[in-house]
C-alpha cells in the first residue's frame, strides 16, 4: 500500500496532466486549502448529517476527459467539490481523491467564476 505523501503526490502529478482545471475566483483563494476539521452549520441548515472540510486536488472523470478539481467538503450522503465546468443534475460522474475513487451523481452545480462551478454530488450505487 502506498504511503499518505506518495498518494497525495500522485494525484498532483495526474492533476497536471488534466484537460482544464478549475481556477479559483479571488475570495476563495486565500486559505481554501488550510481549512479543516467539521463544517459550521447555519442557524437555518436543513442537512440530515454534518459535513467536514475536505480540501484538496481532485481529478473529475466526465465523458472520456480528466478534468482537474478540488474537493469542499464531505458527509455521509456526498461531497462537494468546485468544477472547471458546468456540470448537469442527475449526471454521473467519477472523482478521484489521493486515497479513493468515488462515483457521484451530481446534485447541484452553480456558476461561481468563469471557469469554477460550485457543484455537490451525491454517491451513486
């Protein structure tokens, strides 16, 4: 089995060679990748599970191309993620971690910046 930093620099070396990445608009990059631990919930929140930080290089598998991504955050029930593209509701897709594979069925995708959609996923059976 492969070590943490092997894996982690794996995915860095695939996430070069991906088609487009997302680009981060401004207000999101100072200190999006530092976050971590259990996200806050808002006063109104309706999630049925509490979600964690989960921030780091992806690679999103769509349609035969590897697009590069990054993850958000994860629950039980999905994870998301930020996209080079606009992806649509019910779409199945496939993201690649440093240590898993996940399959997804997008749930939500919206326009943040010209190449970042704000997109969570639900995992697919």
């Amino acid at each position: 089995m492969l070590g943490q930093c092997h894996e982690r620099r794996l995915i860095a070396e695939l996430w070069e060679l991906t088609e487009a990445k997302v680009e981060l608009p401004y207000p999101l990059c100072d200190g999006f990748l530092e976050s971590h631990g259990p996200a806050s919930a808002f006063y109104d929140d309706k999630r049925a599970y509490q979600r964690f930080f989960l921030r780091g290089k992806a690679v999103l598998k769509r349609r035969g191309k590897m697009l590069g991504a990054f993850t958000k955050d994860v629950s039980r029930r999905g994870v998301g993620f930020l996209s080079p593209v606009q992806l649509m509701p019910r779409e199945r897709i496939q993201l690649t971690l440093s240590s898993a594979e996940l399959q997804l069925e997008v749930s939500r995708c919206r326009r943040l910046d010209k190449a970042c959609f704000d997109c969570g996923g639900k995992f697919a059976l």
